[in-house]
C-alpha cells in the first residue's frame, strides 16, 4: 500500500476548512481555515485526506450529537469529533 500523494497546502486546507463549514455553518469562514491550517499542522491528520483529518478532528463532538444527527451524515462517511468548538472561550 503506497501514501496517497500530498495535496498542496492550500487545497488540502480548503477542503478541510469545507468539511468544517458543513458541521459549523454559522461559524466565521476564515475562523474554520485557521483551525483547518492548525489540523494540517498535525502531521498525522495532514496525511489524512482532508475531509478524513476533519472527521477524525470531530469525533469528539458528533459522538455527543444526537443519533438523528447522525443518521444525517454523508452517505458512507463515519462522523466522529472535536474537542470543544471554535469560538469557544474555555
């Protein structure tokens, strides 16, 4: 099995920043890029596709969503969580 070959930076956080933006509408667009850059700053997410590092950031806080929520996902997409959501200030 070979690695996928890597997406250029900008791509790969614009594709994330979007996954983001489907779990956050109402969130700052360029909030969601920075906290996109900041997910392909972890070596492990970034040789994730950008959808999968989004996702796998995620699993945290759509574990705690209702099962109806869940069931809305994207067709063959495991939804996982976040650690706390943008905007927060803990």
């Amino acid at each position: 099995m070979s690695a996928l070959p890597s997406l250029p930076r900008k791509t790969w956080i614009a594709a994330c920043s979007h996954r983001l933006q489907r779990q956050w509408p109402s969130i700052d667009p360029d909030q969601l890029e920075e906290l996109a850059d900041t997910l392909w700053q972890d070596q492990r997410l970034r040789l994730l596709e950008p959808t999968d590092a989004a996702v796998e950031w995620l699993q945290p806080v759509l574990a705690d969503q209702p099962k109806a929520a869940a069931r809305s996902a994207a067709p063959g997409q495991v939804e996982h969580a976040a650690v706390g959501q943008p905007g927060d200030d803990r």
